[in-house]
C-alpha cells in the first residue's frame, strides 16, 4: 500500500525575536485541531525554544536521534492536541557541528515514520546561516514570518531574496505578525515587495495576518497555547485561518515521493 507522503512546512524568519516559536507552537495545534497527524520538530540547532515553551524536559532530543542513541520516535514529546514534539537541545551542544550526512540521517528518520504523520512543521532558525537556509529550501512548504518593523522588513526581504536566489526557491507564504489590523498586515506585505524588487518568477502569498496580543506572552510564560487559554482571541482566529488556507491549497505539496525529496535536496545542494 502507498504511504502518503509528509508535507513538510518550514516555519522560518529573516532574524529572532518576530514570535516564530510561538507561531509554530499554535499553528501545530491548530492543524491538528483541523484533522491533520502533526509532528513539531525544534529545528533551531542552538537555541531550541518549543520544549521550553511547553514547559517539558525532555530526556532524549535530536542530538541523540542523529548520534544513533535512540529512534525518532524515542523522543516524542505530547504536544497540545495530540501534537507530537521532537525536541532541540540548546547550546548547540553534539549539534553545532552538524553536517549534512548528520542532517540526511535526521531527515531519514522522519521518512520512516510517514505513515503515521501528514504533517511535518520545523520551528528554523532565525537568520542567514547557510546550514539552516538549506534547511529551510528543501521544504515543500515556506512559511515567512515578518513584523511591522523597518529592520525586519529589510532583513526578511534579504532573506527571501537570498533563499530565491541562492536556492531556488520560488514560493513563499507570509505571515504578518503582531499587526496593528488587517490594513496594517496588507501595507506591510507591500513594503516587503517593494523592498524585494520584481521578480517574475517569485510567488508571494499573504498567508495571514495575526494581531498583536499580550495575551500570547502570557499563555507562554504559563507553558500553555493560546487555544488553552485564549480560545476566542482574534490571534487564535488567525491561526485557525492560516491553518485552514494551508488544508485548501491546491498545488502539489509532494515533489517526487515527499520527505524521500526533501532528504534528497540535502544531498544535492551539498549538505549543511
């Protein structure tokens, strides 16, 4: 029988601090809240944030997946709706300096368990580091976070541009977070673009916009989604929308066999 293969979204950002791990987080749960087997991976090789927000230790993570101590499986960490998490370690630690041999393993990994997943999300990290950019291009699904701010915009618009150029990526959804109103999201994805420049063959789409909320800091502080805490917030609308145009989208999300493709695309761009 053929195993669908998983669709694997990169959760990505031009630099920290625009609430990409949070994002990530809630967006998980509300795939999951929409039918969809969701598995949350902290791929943020040196500073990994989701188990930290979910308030768990965990005793086994990535480091051990790819050193050959234990299965993927072995680290799964109950997320929020049946949400599975594989936890990053912090530091850097065995991971600083993963390669891309180390990396394929990883993503082999993952491969094997695709009957039992439909999607993957990969909390990146932030910036231009060229291991986590290839990381981010062999995904079959790019999701960009931006805020409204001018260095953001900048640094977002150098990403995308450098991601399209250097790594042929074409298609990005972005996500405009902690905006004023939907005017606010709309005037930022035109200064993103006016900011990048023509291309005819780069695709942007506005994915959605999400409101700025302390209500999100706090659910964080408490270890809790804002689905636990603040289910009728405008941000969880938000997420049930980016989570709902994600199920909708019509294109093909699986080039040639899936996570098969995507551990691929690591080899053939030359490792991390």
């Amino acid at each position: 029988m053929d195993v669908k293969p998983v669709r694997v979204a990169a959760i990505a950002s031009g630099k920290g601090g625009v609430g990409k791990t949070s994002f990530s987080i809630n967006l998980a749960e509300a795939l999951s809240r929409a039918g969809n087997r969701v598995l949350l991976m902290d791929a943020d090789f040196n500073l990994a944030n989701v188990h930290l927000m979910l308030g768990q230790t965990p005793e086994q993570t990535i480091a051990d997946v790819i050193a050959g101590r234990c299965s993927i499986e072995d680290t799964f960490l109950p997320g929020p709706a049946d949400v599975k998490v594989v936890p990053g370690v912090r530091g850097g630690g065995d991971l600083a300096g993963i390669d891309g041999t180390s990396l394929l393993s990883l993503i082999q990994s993952v491969d094997d368990i695709a009957g039992e997943v439909d999607i993957l999300l990969l909390d990146t990290a932030g910036g231009l580091r060229e291991r986590d950019m290839r990381l981010v291009a062999a995904a079959s699904d790019v999701m960009v976070l931006v805020t409204p701010d001018k260095v953001t915009i900048a640094d977002t618009a150098d990403y995308i541009r450098m991601l399209r150029l250097q790594y042929g990526v074409q298609h990005f959804n972005v996500v405009t977070n902690m905006v004023r109103s939907q005017r606010e999201g709309s005037q930022l994805i035109q200064a993103l673009q006016s900011q990048i420049g023509f291309d005819h063959d780069l695709v942007i789409r506005h994915a959605g916009t999400l409101p700025y909320d302390p209500a999100v800091r706090k659910a964080s502080d408490r270890a809790m989604t804002l689905f636990q805490t603040s289910p009728d917030s405008k941000v969880c609308r938000g997420m049930r929308s980016i989570a709902d145009g994600m199920n909708q989208q019509s294109r093909v999300y699986y080039p040639r066999g899936g996570m098969t493709f995507f551990f691929e695309n690591q080899v053939l761009a030359g490792g991390c």
